[in-house]
C-alpha cells in the first residue's frame, strides 16, 4: 500500500482525471498529459487536495531528462516521478520526489538489464510491467529489496488481487472499472 491504496488510476486523458478528481483515491498517475496542460491540472488537483506521479517519458511536447525533471520537480511539486530512464529517477530523487523506475519484462536478458539499471539508480519503487506475471513481481522484489508497483494488461479484480498477493505494494491501472474507493 502507498498512502492507504492499494491501487493508482493510471490518468490518460480529461474524463480520467474528472473520475480521480470526483473519487475518495488520493493518489494517482498522470499518463500521456500535454505540457500545455500541466498548470492547469495541477490547479484542480490542489483544489481537491489530490497527489500525483508523473509519467515523464510520457509527458507530450517534453524531452524527458534530468532538465525537465527538475522543472517539473521545483515548478509542480507532484508526489512522485515514474520513469524508464535512470538519469530522470536520480535527478528526481534529489529533488526529494518519490521515484519509480519503470520495467518492461519481455524476456530473462530485459530483467537483468533493468536490474542493473536499478542497482545505479536506486529508486524508491519498480513498476513491473506488464503487472499480470506475479512471479517477476515477486522475483523483481526478492533480487532488489524496493517495494514494487504491478502495471499493465491489469483488467480484472482478480489479476489486481493477484498482483497484491505476488507482493506488489501497488497496482496502477487505467481501467477506471477497478478504480474502487
């Protein structure tokens, strides 16, 4: 769990943040924002005294480097900073952000890979994707010792609820049917 969830919506697009905005959640995840669009989110997110993490390899007209993440990092303040790329997370990290550093399980050379991408950049939490192998969740925690964040082709109640037991501390999903307060 992460401030009392045990799941992220996975914001991608206005009707998304409308139903974070209107829920109980806390804590979510901006996915595919325009930079255009950044201060204004940010406004209505304080207003309803809402968290986020931002995606930023996915953040629209932004390269994402250490240069925008330390933008992003004094100019918004959001909770937290996902990314797959280690010099964004170490960056983000002195800035006091929490971090999350992205994987893409698509074989047993990308583990060890991301692994040792992890090992230098040390983020405060790994989000395994694609969320619905719980024996890499499990795996990816054991061999790292950071609490790990389940992600991707999540669409059921069951395969978030296997995630949880796999040892996911979180499962970020953007299927708002499981968006459940």
């Amino acid at each position: 769990m992460l401030n009392g969830q045990s799941l992220l919506p996975a914001i991608r697009d206005m009707r998304d943040l409308e139903r974070f905005l209107s829920s109980d959640l806390e804590l979510g995840v901006l996915l595919e924002i325009h930079m255009s669009r950044l201060e204004s989110i940010f406004k209505l997110l304080g207003s309803h005294h809402k968290k986020v993490f931002i995606h930023m390899d996915l953040i629209q007209g932004m390269k994402a480097d250490e240069f925008a993440t330390e933008y992003i990092c004094q100019t918004y303040k959001p909770f937290g900073i996902i990314s797959t790329k280690g010099n964004v997370i170490v960056k983000a990290k002195q800035k006091g952000v929490v971090t999350v550093q992205r994987l893409f399980l698509i074989d047993s050379h990308s583990l060890e890979k991301s692994i040792r991408h992890i090992e230098r950049s040390k983020p405060d939490y790994i989000e395994v994707l694609p969320g619905i192998v719980p024996k890499y969740i499990q795996r990816v925690h054991e061999r790292t010792g950071i609490p790990v964040f389940a992600g991707g082709l999540i669409e059921t109640a069951e395969e978030v609820q296997a995630a949880l037991d796999a040892g996911a501390s979180v499962v970020t999903t953007s299927n708002r049917k499981l968006w459940s307060d």
